[in-house]
C-alpha cells in the first residue's frame, strides 16, 4: 500500500533521481534478498539527492527567467546558448565583454526604431497617390 501511494506520487515526476527512486521500488523494497542495512543506505542517498535536486529549483527558475528575458530582448540565440550546462571550467558563453556588447546591441536597436526611413518612404507613396488623384 505504501509502496502504491510512492508510485502513483512519481507517475508525473521524471528525471534521474525519479528514475532511481522507481527502480529502488521496483527492485528492492519488499525484496527479501535485501538485507535491511543496503536498504535503509540507498534510501538515504536518494532522499539526499532528492533534498539537494529541490534545493536547486529556485537558482534554476531564476536562471530560467533571466534567459526568458534576454531572449525577449532580442537575444534568442544567446538565451538558448546559456541554458546548455558548460562542457569545462571556463564560461565562453558569457565574453568578457559582454556588457559594452549588450550595450551597443541596444542602442542599435533603439536607433532602428526610431529610424524615420519607413515613415518617409510611406509618406511619399502617400503623396504620389495624392499628386495623382489632384492631377486626374
């Protein structure tokens, strides 16, 4: 029965350490090949795991949200690269540089908002229609 209510508890959960807690209910608990000690020990460890998981899931969601708006900024491409985990101990996904670069990537962007070319070439269409229909 107890045994039940942790499976149907891990139904919506996944990840390596929901893995591990299924197969240690799978495979060991309630098997009378293992002794009382082993089980007592790999319980403890997967409840450690589970306690240190947990204690990352707000630094993730905050990462998450951090990568969220630099891909709202504009930055897609850059927000995708940093959520991949690092392959060695030095960050290439965060240059040195970084913040002149943002900067210029902003005020860029600001100066192709604000950019009057489109409202010019509307305009003229506008009075090539209106010089044509006071010609007619």
């Amino acid at each position: 029965m107890v045994k039940e209510r942790f499976q149907r508890a891990l139904q919506s959960a996944n990840g390596r350490v929901c893995e591990a807690i299924r197969s240690f209910l799978a495979d060991e608990l309630g098997n009378p090949d293992v002794p009382d000690s082993r089980l007592q020990a790999d319980w403890c460890v997967l409840m450690t795991e589970l306690s240190r998981v947990q204690g990352l899931l707000e630094p993730i969601a905050i990462v998450r949200d951090v990568c969220d708006r630099i891909a709202t900024s504009g930055a897609m491409k850059w927000s995708e690269a940093l959520k991949q985990p690092l392959s060695g101990t030095v960050d290439t996904k965060l240059p040195d540089n970084w913040h002149a670069v943002w900067r210029l990537r902003r005020l860029a962007t600001y100066l192709d908002s604000i950019d009057p070319k489109e409202d010019l070439k509307r305009l003229a269409s506008q009075r090539r229609e209106l010089e044509s229909d006071l010609a007619r």
